[in-house]
C-alpha cells in the first residue's frame, strides 16, 4: 500500500510539473492564481513580436496576454506592484498599464512555456526572463524605463501609489512643482525604488537602503557613485589612482580585526577600498549578549 500511495504522489508532482509556474494577482482584495497552462489558454492570449526587447537586448517573439484583459477592474488611479522572485518591485500606474489606444504604449504579460523555454539572459548562465515577464510594444509612444520590464514576476498586486504608502518620501508640499527635487523623485520612483528603500520606505530588498545606515554620498565621490548607479557590477578591473599599482574593491564594513579606537571599519555599514587578495576578514560577525546572561 505505501509502495502505491508513492506512485501516485510521484505521478501527482510530475502532472503538477508539467502544469508550470504559477502566478499570484491580487486586484480590489481577490487572489487568483494562474498557472503557465491557464496564461497560456487565455482568451486574450496572443502572439506578440517586441522589435527591441529591453532584457534581452535584440527582436523576442512571445506568447502574451495584454495586462488590460489580465487585470481588469484595477482603479486607473491606483498603482500595480510587480514583485520578482528576487525581490525586485515595481509599481506602475495602472492608468500607463490599462492603457489600450493607439497613441499610448500597451503592456503585455508575455509566458514562457514550459516545453519551450526562453534563451538565458546572459551567455553562459541559465536564467531566463521567464517565467512570466511584462514587456511593452509601441515604446515609441510613451516613456517606458527599463525597471518597467520586470521579469521572472512572482506576484502581481493592486496596491495604493508611492506617495500614498510611502509619504516620507515625497518632497515636501512647499516645493514648487518645477523644483529639479520633484523631477528627481519621479526618476527615483520609477528607476531606484524597485531595488532600494529610502529611510526604511519601500517595497524593494534587491539593495541596501540609501540612507541608513549611511548615504552613499558621505562614502562615495559624485564620480564614482554616477558610474556605479550606471554599472552596479563595477568594472572589470579598478585601480586606485592613489597606487596605480594595486587593483582594489570596495569593501563592506564589520571587521572584527577593526575597533573604534583606531579604524572605521568596525561599523557595518562602513565602506573602504582593500586590495581583493586582503586577509583583512570583512564577513566576520560579533556575538553580543548582556553579563547577566553569559554562562559562568
């Protein structure tokens, strides 16, 4: 009997296998979930050709559904969140997402089958944008950021905009509405946040928070932060042009070889540069407790 109980439950994970990936959207409080097969078999699915597809960089063909017809009754002033596996997020308006005319950008949900899989997103590795990726035609008429195509999308949901969740984000209501401070928080909701927070605020955990336990800015020349934010892998070699000799890296704070009679680096949040070869240890942690605790 446990032999045949075996069997089926075998035969059970293949059958579910076989079904895909699944997909969670939450729209005006209901859950639903979707399965690769289910996307696929939509009656608004479609084939959709993306001449200049932003992740993978050339002309991508996809089986598609256009989020209009997947998440109908989303409230235009409202904004949907696109939570990856990784825990990158974005929140689009939903008014540029339902949008359906001929003058505006269309957003699709494209599927990855699962007998068909999408080629890696970089050579040599086996990622791809699937399984559920959103990508856009007609980016000629509209502005489309590359953060608004996410890919390897875990779960979708209806959620208030940035500045209703997130008030200690916005500029301040004395700002004028031309200020280059406004102008800056609109490209830091649409291109930071899916992967930084800010004081603690955001959806994001891709990155370190920008501002605690410190700014980037207090460590980091405006130079070297604006190659950073363009190159986040930094590049392939890097020489400190105070020792034109020596290849060097940033290092993360938190030595316990350091303490705070003499080097900065004892703080986590601290950063310096260190030749990649240090036997400074840079990972260690530091066990804390109270002396009425410790073990006598």
């Amino acid at each position: 009997m446990r032999v045949a109980i075996a069997v089926v439950l075998a035969l059970a994970a293949l059958i579910g296998a076989a079904d895909g990936a699944e997909l969670t959207t939450t729209v005006a409080g209901r859950v639903d979930r979707h399965t690769t097969e289910s996307l696929l078999a939509h009656p608004a699915a479609t084939t959709i050709n993306v001449p200049s597809d932003v992740s993978y960089k050339r002309a991508m063909s996809y089986r598609a559904v256009p989020v209009s017809a997947l998440l109908g009754g989303v409230p235009r002033e409202d904004a949907v969140r696109f939570v990856a596996a990784d825990g990158f997020a974005a929140s689009i308006p939903a008014s540029m997402l339902m949008a359906a005319t001929e003058d505006a950008p269309r957003a699709y949900l494209a599927i990855e089958p699962a007998n068909a899989p999408w080629p890696p997103l970089k050579a040599g590795a086996k990622e791809t944008a699937g399984p559920f990726y959103l990508v856009w035609l007609r980016t000629d008429r509209g502005r489309v950021s590359p953060e608004q195509w996410p890919y390897q999308i875990a779960r979708i949901e209806d959620v208030a905009p940035v500045a209703v969740r997130f008030p200690g984000l916005i500029p301040a209501a004395a700002v004028p509405p031309n200020d280059p401070i406004r102008h800056g928080f609109a490209v830091f909701s649409t291109s930071c946040l899916p992967c930084h927070s800010l004081n603690l605020q955001g959806d994001a955990r891709v990155g370190p928070d920008l501002n605690v336990p410190f700014s980037p800015t207090e460590y980091m020349r405006e130079d070297s932060l604006r190659l950073l934010v363009r190159n986040p892998q930094g590049p392939a070699s890097s020489y400190d042009p105070a020792e034109p000799g020596f290849m060097k890296r940033v290092h993360r704070g938190g030595s316990f070889l350091c303490t705070d009679q003499y080097c900065s680096r004892y703080m986590v949040g601290a950063r310096d540069k260190g030749e990649p070869s240090t036997s400074t240890n840079h990972l260690g942690f530091r066990c804390v407790s109270q002396p009425s605790r410790r073990t006598k």
